[in-house]
C-alpha cells in the first residue's frame, strides 16, 4: 500500500470519521490539560508511567487518567523489597509436623477431639461422616534451635539453622477448605478464578527492573508429588493487561514455550521483521486504542530479548560445586525444587521483581508419617540454603522470602489410625507460614494457637492480612492499587486486610 493509499484510508474510513467527531473543543481542553505538567513530571519520574497514552482505554469498561496511573505505578512510600520469593508448598503442609509444636497432645492418641474445640465448625466431605474424631499427636520430635530458642520439627534440620532469620506466622486463617478455592485464594485474593495473582498485580503497579526478563517468573518442580493440580491462571493475569501474566520457566530444551526460532530459521531477521510487526500493531492500535494491541508489542519486544537472557539464566554449569553443595544433590538435576531455587536465586540477582516456586505433594490424607518426611528432604535443605545464599550475597535484606502453603491439617485422624500410619483432613482455621529478610522481624513467632491447633487466641492474620502485608513491604498501599473492571474497582485484598504490622522491622 503506497503511503498516498494509506493516508487516504487514514481520513476516509468510517473509523477515523467516528473518532473525528470525538475531538472537539472539550475534549481536546480536557485531554491536554495535563500536557505541560506531565512533561515536568516525566523529567522527575522517567518514562515508566508517562510513556503510556494519557487517558488511554485500558479496556472495554474503563478509561485510566494520568493521575490514576501516576497513584498506581509509583510506590506509594518507601519500599522495604524490592523483589519476593514465594515458595508456595501446594496441599496444605501440617503444621503439627513442622512449626507448631504441641506437647499436651502426647498423652491424647485416639481420644476423640472435644466438641468445645471443634465448635460445630465446617468440615470437609472426606471427614464430615466420621463418628468420632480421634487425636493423633505428632510421631516427630521437637526442639528448640537458635537465640530465639524456637521450636522446630525435627524433620526440617536445615530450616532450624537459620530460623533467627524467619517470622513463624502460626495464626494464618483462611475461608476455603478445599483445595483449589483455596489456592486461588491465596495467589488472586478471592476463591473464584479469573482474577489477577498476585505477582501480576505487583508486575501492573510496580513495572519491571530488568526489561530483558519478565517482571513475573514462576517455576514448578518436576520431582514433586502431583497430588493436587496447578493451573495457569494461579499466575495468571485475569483482566490485568495481558503483559503482566507470570511466565513458566520449565527445565529442558525449550524453557519457556515458543520462544525459540523455528528449525531452519536463522533468526538474522528476526529484529527487522518485530519493528515492521511492531508498526503494523500500532497502525491497529491508533483508531481503537484497544490495551490488548500495545501488550502484544510489547510481549513481542520482550520475547526478542528473552531469546539471549533466557539461556543465561538458566545455565547453572558455572556456579561453584560449593554452591551445588549447600543447596543439595537435587539442585545438579535441573527442574528439581533444589535445582529451582538456585534458578530463583540467578532470576532475583537480576532484580525480577516477582519468583514464585510451586511444590506439590503436601496433601496427606493418610500415611502422613512417611510422606511428609518425604517432602522435607525434598525441600528443606534447597529452602534453607536459599536464605543463606541470598543473605551472604546481601540480597536478603531487600528481598522478601515466603514459605507456606493453601491451609493447614486437623489435629484428628482421617482414616487410618496407628502411631506409625496417619493422615489429617484440611484445616483452614489455624496453619503456619513465614517470611524472612526485607522488613520482617527476624527470629520471632507470631501468633498462638490453642492446645489443638485448631482455634487461633491470639494475633490471627488472615489471607488478606498477609497480602496487604507483601504489598505494604513491596512499598504499596493495597487500597489504593486498584483496576477498574466491569464498572467496578478491584484490588488484591478484596474488600478487607490489613498490614500485620507487629511484624515489620
């Protein structure tokens, strides 16, 4: 099409004519009114925030003004973290078995749990039709570790090492009992699917430090029990813009998918052949204004860097056998959860903002003893050892690490009841997560539950509780990151939370 053409169909179109009509005097008044303060404000905040259209449509149902986006995209005050590691323990781990150590339950095996502490609370279908509800303490031992003396299960020996360094959260309560609400609960902020997680959402407000990697990197491990299954949209993007979805890492020849040239194809071209796509989307994008359009250039920008930044992060072969050694003889195996947390280690000291790991196999409904022991070792030593890694590279102190999984289990036996050979149903009253490094105070617990561990007496910390505490450390008010959608705003935490703020430094 010769440039006469196509600026005869620019002015004659039935589209453009439309959106001729639209620029009146109003509305060009209203639209530039900013122009001269944005141009001052953009020598003070760089380009992040207003390299995008003032006022552009940001979907069908919502129009995003300069303001917005300069309350959105800025921190809101000064940031404790600049990047979280989220290492997400998939099927609800017992917390009898771990952090929450309790002595009075040794000498009540098999005696049914009191109707005074369950307190007619909901179960799930697997245990509702149990007659009586039988205690079942702990078949592992306990000991206190560290300065702060805290009290941890003898199958985490590695995590006892550096728990000066952890915030136990032991009051983490939740509304979902099952699985899946449960997860999407805790990664999107309500239990129905199709919202935005939360890495998306700090990807929307917070924007990238490293615009060869994506803002949002998420890792799944290969040697772990597939007993509950992960979604996508658990890193999902939900009605954010499309560039802010997490993206897999996977192990093997193609780590992230369709990112590598097709055989045969040299790839010399490719740069040449993304600037003439490019101007092709924004010819679309000028008369619609459609968000979709400008994500999708920029997804293709960012594939084009990936396909040199993704290979060098991902080659472990040159880290010391030093290394390899602190994190376990997993971490030489690549996908396993040891071998994902160094790769989470190399992604952080490129300063991407949001790694999520995801272990699966914590659901034990039965023989709870040996698979639970079983996840330990998978994941204790590599868990650990990232801490100490990240601490004596000076990383720790301005990245947030998070340990914890969807809910707990009950202090009563599903199932099978033998000393040697039990399972727990899933308890979402009470479980225990933790944190470490920017802004957490380390070595303390937080939070009591009672003799059973299944009522909280002090200092509970809800889901939203705990997100509005991540975007608080990451230097966001979790009320005010909003996105309007379907005529309404939505944020992360819903309607409620709050900052836990007993536990910031």
């Amino acid at each position: 099409m010769s440039d006469n053409h196509h600026e005869s169909f620019r002015l004659h179109s039935p589209e453009f004519d439309q959106l001729n009509k639209r620029l009146d005097r109003r509305n060009f008044l209203t639209k530039t009114s900013l122009g001269l303060g944005a141009l001052a404000l953009g020598s003070l905040i760089g380009n992040r925030v207003l390299g995008k259209v003032p006022g552009a449509v940001t979907n069908d149902h919502a129009t995003v003004t300069l303001e917005e986006e300069i309350l959105r995209a800025i921190p809101h005050f000064a940031p404790k973290a600049k990047r979280v590691v989220y290492l997400f323990m998939s099927g609800g781990p017992s917390q009898f078995e771990t952090f929450d150590y309790k002595p009075k339950l040794a000498g009540m095996f098999g005696q049914s749990l009191p109707d005074s502490v369950r307190q007619g609370q909901r179960l799930t279908a697997m245990s509702a039709n149990q007659s009586i509800f039988p205690v079942v303490p702990s078949a592992y031992k306990f000991s206190q570790y560290g300065e702060s003396q805290t009290w941890i299960s003898e199958l985490l020996p590695h995590t006892a090492r550096v728990v000066d360094d952890l915030c136990i959260i032991k009051s983490i309560h939740s509304e979902a009992i099952n699985h899946d609400p449960a997860i999407t609960f805790f990664q999107t902020g309500t239990q129905l699917p199709g919202r935005p997680s939360i890495g998306s959402w700090v990807s929307y407000g917070l924007g990238s430090d490293n615009k060869n990697l994506p803002t949002f990197i998420v890792l799944v491990s290969k040697n772990a029990v597939k007993d509950q299954p992960l979604y996508s949209r658990l890193w999902g993007n939900g009605f954010l813009p499309s560039e802010h979805q997490g993206v897999q890492f996977r192990a093997g020849k193609d780590p992230v998918l369709f990112l590598d040239n097709p055989e045969g194809y040299d790839g010399k071209d490719r740069k040449e052949m993304l600037d003439y796509l490019s101007k092709l989307n924004t010819m679309q994008n000028e008369p619609y204004g459609d968000p979709e359009v400008q994500a999708r250039i920029s997804q293709y920008e960012m594939a084009y860097r990936m396909q040199t930044s993704v290979p060098e992060v991902m080659d472990t072969s040159g880290e010391p056998d030093e290394v390899f050694e602190l994190y376990g003889p997993d971490s030489r195996d690549s996908g396993t959860y040891a071998a994902n947390c160094i790769l989470a280690r190399k992604l952080l000291e490129k300063d991407v903002k949001f790694v999520q790991l995801y272990h699966q196999g914590w659901d034990h409904h039965g023989g709870l003893p040996a698979g639970i022991k079983k996840q330990c070792k998978d994941t204790d030593q590599a868990t650990a050892a990232l801490i100490k890694d990240l601490k004596r590279r000076g990383l720790l102190e301005d990245t947030l690490v998070i340990w914890g999984g969807e809910f707990g289990r009950t202090v009563y036996s599903q199932g099978k009841l033998q000393t040697n050979d039990y399972g727990r149903d899933h308890h979402p009253r009470c479980f225990t997560m933790w944190m470490a490094g920017a802004g957490v105070k380390p070595g303390i617990s937080y939070g009591e539950t009672d003799d059973f561990s299944y009522n909280i007496v002090k200092n509970p910390v809800h889901v939203h509780d705990f997100q509005a505490t991540l975007m608080h450390l990451m230097g966001v008010d979790h009320e005010r990151l909003t996105f309007k959608f379907q005529g309404r705003r939505f944020r992360l935490t819903d309607v409620q939370g709050n900052v836990v703020r007993d536990i910031l430094s």
